[in-house]
C-alpha cells in the first residue's frame, strides 16, 4: 500500500490594482483548506469502509473447498483488480507456540493440497518441520473476500520440485542460491556479491541445478472458511470442516 502525499495549497493572492476600477470585481473564489500536516496522527478508530451488500449463501457453494476456491480465485485472478491474487500470507509456529507470518506466492492447488516454495532452512520452513500445522490467508481487499486456509503441511517430492524449479526464470533460479533464506547477512553488498558469482557460474541459457535445501510444501486443509464482507460488519463466514470419514462439513460462523 502506497503512502499518502501531502500537498499544501496555494495561498498566495494577487496584489489589488491601485487604480479604482469602474466595473464590480466579482468575488474571490475561496481559499482552499490547508491539507492536513504529513506530521499530524491519522485518526485509525474512524478508518473504515462500507462492504458489499451481496453476500455468500451455503446454497451458492461447491461441494468441495477446492471447487469453491477456485471459483473465488479465478474472479480474483480477472476481476479482483489484485496486483498478485495468488499471494497469501503463510502462518506458523515453534514448538512454544510463538507464530511468525510472511507473504508467499500460491503456485499450485487440487484437491490434495495447496502448494508454495521455499528455502527449507528458512525460519518457516524450519518451524514447519517442527510443527506442521499452518494457515494461509488470501487477503482479497479490494473484492471484500478472504479464504482463510488451516491444514497440515508436508513437503513436496523431489520430483515434483525440479519440475516446478525449471519453470522459475533463471535470476530466480540462481536467487534460490545465493540467498540463505532468514539468516543474518552483513549487508546488500555481499548479496549481490554472491548472486554475481553464480550467475558466472551458471550464464543464461545453462541449466542451474535444483538446490538440495529449496523445495515445496503442500497443506492439506482440514478446514477452508470463506469470508464475504456485508454491510454493517455482519459478514457471512462459511466455513468447510474435513470430516474423519470423508467429505465436508459447512458451516456458518458468527461474524
């Protein structure tokens, strides 16, 4: 989200002519109000905006959570007005329960799972070996949606990960190299320094092999809930919830 620009009006008028004129000068428009100063607090209990009046019924839903995001995804994907819709921020914990959040891209869902890419050496990829339990939220703001994502995660096969590597460009490729994902680095310039140096290494066009520590994790949802913001904050929440036997249970949560 951008920031807001300030611009002060212009306040300035123009001298008055000495000689008296004949005609009645038409009155001065206005001075326009000062814009607030950049300085000044912004007022975030009165920040809030009116939702959509359309909603979201059980009757409207697709027998599974996967048919039902990927209803939801494809208008995020052409109409939602998003910048990525497939960015969703990734939740997990420590064995102490202390969560962290990022954002991370989708790159592929059915009804086993859904799936994104990492440094396994990462902060989160380090928890989720520890702890698999893990939420994905697609914050869909501009078309007053949410899917909220809880599940179990487990990584992808070797396979299935040097199929999906090969697809990256090849700077994202050599990325996956030169960055050790949430370690503390000295500086930009060592950064660089080290992706300058693969990329001499492994020139375009050249095959750059799949990191042994780089790879995909797939959640298996237990519970998939759907958010369609209402008027006046009474949103519909449905929520599908994994039954032991098989299928799914819905249900609607208060708001």
């Amino acid at each position: 989200m951008g920031g807001v620009t300030d611009r002060e009006a212009d306040s300035a008028v123009p001298a008055a002519s000495a000689v008296p004129s004949t005609t009645p000068a038409a009155p001065a428009a206005p001075a326009a109000p000062a814009a607030p100063s950049s300085s000044a607090p912004l007022d975030l209990a009165s920040m809030r905006r009116q939702y959509r009046a359309e909603g979201l019924s059980e009757t409207e839903l697709a027998a599974t959570p996967v048919e039902q995001f990927a209803r939801w995804f494809k208008q995020a994907a052409t109409d939602g007005g998003l910048f990525e819709p497939n960015a969703m921020v990734v939740s997990t914990a420590d064995t102490r329960g202390r969560p962290s959040s990022r954002t991370v891209l989708l790159k592929h869902f059915d009804e086993q799972g859904f799936v994104f890419y990492t440094n396994y050496d990462s902060r989160k990829g380090r928890e989720l070996d520890e702890n698999p339990y893990v939420s994905l939220l697609f914050p869909w703001h501009p078309m007053a949606r949410q899917v909220v994502v809880t599940g179990v995660a487990r990584r992808t096969g070797r396979d299935e990960t040097a199929a999906y590597f090969r697809t990256r460009p090849h700077g994202s490729q050599l990325g996956a190299w030169a960055s050790a994902q949430s370690a503390v680095v000295s500086g930009r310039r060592s950064l660089d320094a080290a992706y300058v140096e693969l990329a001499a290494r492994y020139p375009g066009g050249e095959q750059v092999p799949v990191p042994p520590h780089w790879g995909g994790f797939r959640v298996a949802p237990e519970a998939v809930e759907f958010w369609q913001g209402r008027e006046n904050r009474l949103h519909d929440r449905l929520r599908y919830v994994a039954q032991e036997g098989g299928g799914w249970r819905v249900e609607r949560l208060s708001p």
